[in-house]
C-alpha cells in the first residue's frame, strides 16, 4: 500500500447517522469566471537606473554595497573634493573683483552722467564710460555663473540615491579614480514592478481586446494595474510583447524572476468551493464532503485559486456540500469513531 493510499484509508472514514453535522458548510457551484491562456513572463523592475559620475576625482566613501536597501536621498557615493572647493573659492573670487569693477564703474557713469549735462567732457568719453559700466555687468554675470557652475561641480562629489531601492551593482571600488561620465552605480526598486510577457501571434488580438491579466505567485493570484502592448512583433518567434503593470508591493518578486501570467480570452464555467475548504498533506488535496449527517474524506484534483474560491476540476460534483473548516471537520469524525 502507498502512503498516499494509507493516508486516504485512515482518514476517509465516513461517520455514521447522527444528529446534524454540526460544522459551517459551502456548496460547490458552476460560476462563471474568465478564460485565461497562461504564459511565463520575465520580472523587472520599472525604475531601473545606473549613476554616472559628473564630475572627477577618487572615490572617498562607499556606504553601501551590493543588495542593501538605501532610502531616496540618501548619499550613496562620496568624492574627494579639494580640487572642486579650490575652484569654488577661485570663483567667489573673481565675483567679489566682478562686484568691485562694476561698483567703480557705475561711480564712473554716474559722474561722467552729470559732467555732460555741463559740456565738461565729450561724447567720447561719456560713451566709454557707459561701455565700461555695461562691460563690467557683463562680466559680473559671468562671475556669477562661474561661481554657480563650481558650487555645482562640488555637489557632484556627492553622490545621492534618486529613489528608494536595492544596490544591484557597484561599478568602482574605494579609492578609484573616475571620469565624467563613468558608471558609478546600479541599483533598482521593489516597489513597482512589471512583467514582460512574449503572447503569440495567434493570440494577441484577444489579448489585445479584452485587456485583463493576472500574474500567480506562490498560489497567490495578482490582478494586473494595466498592460502595455508593442505593436510589432517578434519575426523571428511571431510574437508580441505585452508589458504587464503590477500593483505596488503585490507579492514578494525580484528582477529577472520567471512567474506565470494568465491573460483573459474569454469566459468558462468553473466548480468552485471556499480555498479553506481544501485540504493538502503532501501530495495530496482533498475535501469533507457532507450530506448533513455524515461526513468523508474526498480526494479532488485542483485548478487555480480565484480571490477566496478554488477550482475543483475533478473529485466533486455540482452541488455537494463540503465542510469550510477542515480541521474541526476531522476532529468530528474522530469523537464520532471513539
């Protein structure tokens, strides 16, 4: 005898005819529900990104490594700065000149102003005069950027997290040395994912049409937020990509994951009972089936998990009514052998 079969024999005992079951029952019933074809799909993340370095210098700090969690904000890389501080200093400098020159100049304007009125200079040089003041704004403004422009680069050896996420890859190490332009870091975040799903040809314009997905994970069914679909296909595979969009924290998946994702192509009639209903021991599902006043184990083939309900596709009947709590259901049947 195989252990499936012990275990079914030692508990399919049916109770005999007392007084009413006394346990919370549900009926299995037809309902109609959609029509799904299910393909594997690849898991990614949708705010994927890799840091850049904007500025040069040598890598002075790395707080974080691979895998760890750094919340939005947070600083992720820092440079040495002396040669970025050197240059904001220089160009505070040259503003503060900047600053002088155009004071000394407008004086100039000013007063070469009031002397042409009396005649007591010439055109000329009241003309040079304003060019002076106008030349000194100018290079004022310039002060001004080169100093916004020094400040700037100073910020860039602050490397700062643009999300909240998972460190997925470090491209330098403490102490190196980097450019403009080389990749820092690379890091992802859990919090909004999408699968990436090849339907075929045959079977796009349902898919199309209709506009529902649902991704199972452990047992677990996800409704999908929206699905995005590419309007060319595959010439190599004949098929098209579909992006399917999930609700923000829906299950326990990471990028590059293979899941199952079942798109709606039409409607079917399912037999379905309360999931608690359901009992699992190894390899085996099986179900209390009760007519009120006795009560046996049945042994039943399963389909998908629908919200609350589970698909019965063979071992129940339309009708039969089993028992929602599995557990006191068993406990019954044992008081009753005694």
């Amino acid at each position: 005898m195989t252990r499936l079969s012990f275990f079914l024999a030692a508990l399919a005992v049916v109770a005999p005819a007392y007084a009413e079951v006394p346990l919370e029952t549900a009926t299995a019933t037809f309902t109609d529900s959609a029509r799904e074809r299910v393909w594997d799909g690849r898991v990614e993340a949708v705010q994927q990104a890799t840091v850049s370095a904007q500025t040069s210098g040598r890598i002075a700090e790395l707080p974080f490594d691979v895998n760890d969690y750094v919340a939005a904000g947070d600083i992720v890389m820092r440079f040495t700065d002396t040669e970025q501080r050197a240059a904001l200093a220089s160009a505070n400098a040259a503003l503060e000149e900047a600053r002088a020159r155009l004071a000394e100049a407008s004086q100039e304007f000013e007063r070469f102003s009031r002397m042409i009125e009396n005649n007591s200079i010439s055109k000329s040089q009241f003309d040079q005069s304003r060019a002076n003041r106008d030349a000194a704004q100018a290079r004022l403004r310039a002060a001004q950027s080169g100093v916004a422009t020094a400040r700037e680069q100073l910020e860039y050896t602050v490397v700062r997290a643009p999300y909240a996420g998972i460190v997925s890859r470090r491209h330098v190490e403490l102490g190196e040395l980097v450019s403009p332009g080389q990749p820092l870091i690379s890091g992802l975040s859990l919090q909004q994912l999408r699968v990436n799903v090849d339907v075929p040809q045959s079977m796009f314009h349902a898919v199309r049409t209709i506009g529902k997905a649902y991704a199972y994970v452990d047992g677990e069914r996800i409704a999908a937020d929206s699905l995005t679909f590419f309007p060319v296909a595959d010439d190599k595979a004949n098929t098209f990509r579909v992006r399917v969009n999930l609700p923000d924290g829906a299950a326990t998946l990471y990028p590059g994951m293979f899941i199952k994702v079942g798109f709606v192509v039409g409607e079917t009639r399912r037999l379905l009972v309360p999931a608690t209903a359901v009992v699992r021991r190894s390899e085996l599902s099986a179900v209390y089936v009760t007519d009120g006043a006795t009560i046996s184990l049945r042994q039943v083939r399963l389909g998908r998990r629908f919200d609350e309900s589970i698909e019965i596709l063979a071992g129940l009947e339309e009708g039969e009514v089993v028992a929602t709590d599995p557990v006191r259901a068993r406990i019954w049947l044992k008081e009753q052998a005694q």
